[in-house]
C-alpha cells in the first residue's frame, strides 16, 4: 500500500487509504499487549507515504531504536500512535492528529479502532492465532478470521468505499495483510454493492506460508471465497518476464512468478489490465510508484 500511495499522493485525486490493524509483531505487537490498542505499524508506514513533512522529520518518525536498551525494536512512529491515542483517547483521532502534523495528503482510516486479533483455519483443520505465526507453519490456507466478534468497521472507511470512484486493492500479503481489511462485516458488503471499479493489484511473485504455486486467478477466488464473487470487478498483472537472476534470488525464499492465467481470469468474468509495473532497478521485486500510480489514474481519467 505505501508504494502505490506515494505515486498516487501527487495525482490531483481525492484520497483515502483503508488500513489493517491486524498486525501483531514487533514493535506493533508489543504496543498492542500493553496498551489494548489496534496495531499501529502498517498505519505508520502509510503516515509516512502520504507525508509532505521535512526528510528529517520523517526519518525520526520512521526510526526504529537499536537492540540494547528499554526501547529495543520499537519504531518513534508506533510510540507517537500509541502516546496520541493515549492522549486523545481514541486511536482514529490519534491518526488524524499526527497526520495534521506531518502534512499528510488524503485521509487515512484504520479499518477498525477495534483491537483485533487473526487467526486461520488450515486446510489440515489446524487453527493459528497470529498474523505473524499464520505464514511460519508453511501449511495450506482454507480461510482467515478475526476475534474477537463482532469486529465494528470504522463508519467512515464503509462510507469511503460507498463513495469512491475506485477502490483498490493493493498488493501484499494475501491472508494476512489484504484480506483482515476486507473480511471485516459491512466492508465485505459495501465492496460488493459500491459502484466503483474495485481494482485488485495483484502480487508478482507468490509467497511462501501462504500463496505458494497461488496463480493470478487463485489469488482473486481467495478473495472471493471469503467476501462473495462480486466484490474484484478488475485486476492488474504485470506482463513482463522477470529476469533470472532475481527469480534465483526469490526461489531460495520458495516464492516464484505468480502466473498470470487469462483463461481463467476472463472465465471469471474480470477486466485484464496489464502492463509492465515493476521497478526493474531493484533486485528486490517492488511495484514501481508513478508506473501503477499513472496506470490506476488512468482509470478514473482515460484522457491520461
């Protein structure tokens, strides 16, 4: 999400980002624990992309303190969320607050200010709580679920998505990143009845403990297995070959190429919109920021 962000940031669009709060590791699962607040590193990161705030400014907000002392492992920005939210008494206010002050474009929601854990049942019947233990046991997915019940969406993150002209879904981890904001009740509904193109940005390469030998139309019957079959109306792959040497690199992680099956996908009933969006300078495989940010805008204003 902070990638596709920090493109879209300088567009002239209006801009919300809905932001899980599943995480529980780290810094943010130490934070949770001890203070019963939602997790606040993916909100962190996305402060930071959608930030106009002085590079040094930023850098103390992303800092994250050396092993060997009190604060070892925390990052500055999750104590600034967890301190805010003390303050005001409410995460969403905490957000809207430090985002006053780092100058931040658009509006950032977390998905709930309901402190939430997941957990996911696995296709040999097994149950793992956590999102950071989900991918360890390297075991076949069957769906994901929060806890406690009922979760309550922030009403503003449902209205957003009811008034969007689209709704993307960007890429990351799918069981355990994409799906928590998307399982919650009311966002699943008002995915499927928003009249915006939903946009799923679909991952390059698969990845290990939980989309292994996953294919671009596997990854949207996920989705559509947890939230109902009319809630992705479109996908973007990228449809250049990935060098060799980075998919080397990849293989010692057990990730490879996502396969983009266009049978499949068309079978679905999905509008293909391919086109190389890749920052081919890393050996690292990250979406490059002004190619998908320019490719997304484009479907709001054909004239781009």
């Amino acid at each position: 999400m902070p990638v596709l962000l920090r493109g879209l940031k300088d567009l002239p669009i209006d801009l919300t980002a809905l932001v899980t709060v599943a995480d529980d590791g780290g810094s943010t699962g130490r934070l949770r624990n001890e203070m019963a607040i939602p997790a606040p590193g993916d909100i962190r990161n996305v402060i930071a992309a959608l930030s106009d705030a002085e590079p040094m400014l930023l850098e103390l907000f992303q800092h994250r303190f050396a092993v060997g002392n009190g604060l070892s492992g925390h990052s500055m920005g999750n104590l600034l969320l967890a301190a805010m939210t003390s303050v005001t008494g409410n995460f969403f206010t905490g957000i809207q607050e430090i985002s006053r002050v780092l100058n931040v474009k658009g509006e950032i929601y977390p998905i709930s200010n309901d402190n939430m854990s997941l957990h996911a049942k696995m296709a040999d019947g097994s149950i793992i709580s956590g999102e950071s233990n989900i991918p360890l046991v390297n075991k076949k997915i069957e769906k994901v679920y929060l806890s406690p019940q009922p979760v309550e969406p922030l009403p503003n993150a449902v209205d957003a998505i009811k008034n969007a002209d689209l709704v993307v879904v960007s890429p990351g981890s799918l069981y355990t990143s994409i799906l928590p904001n998307m399982i919650i009740p009311h966002i699943d509904v008002a995915l499927s009845e928003t009249k915006a193109n939903v946009v799923y940005v679909c991952n390059v390469m698969t990845q290990a403990g939980e989309t292994t030998g996953y294919t671009a139309s596997d990854h949207v019957q996920a989705i559509r297995n947890h939230i109902g079959g009319n809630c992705i109306d479109s996908v973007v792959v990228h449809n250049e070959p990935i060098s060799p040497h980075v998919r080397q690199i990849y293989a010692e992680e057990n990730a490879s190429p996502v396969i983009y099956d266009t049978e499949r996908l068309l079978g679905m009933g999905l509008q293909i919109i391919e086109g190389d969006i890749i920052d081919s300078s890393r050996t690292t495989l990250r979406h490059d920021t002004k190619k998908i940010a320019n490719l997304l805008y484009s479907l709001i204003d054909p004239t781009v």
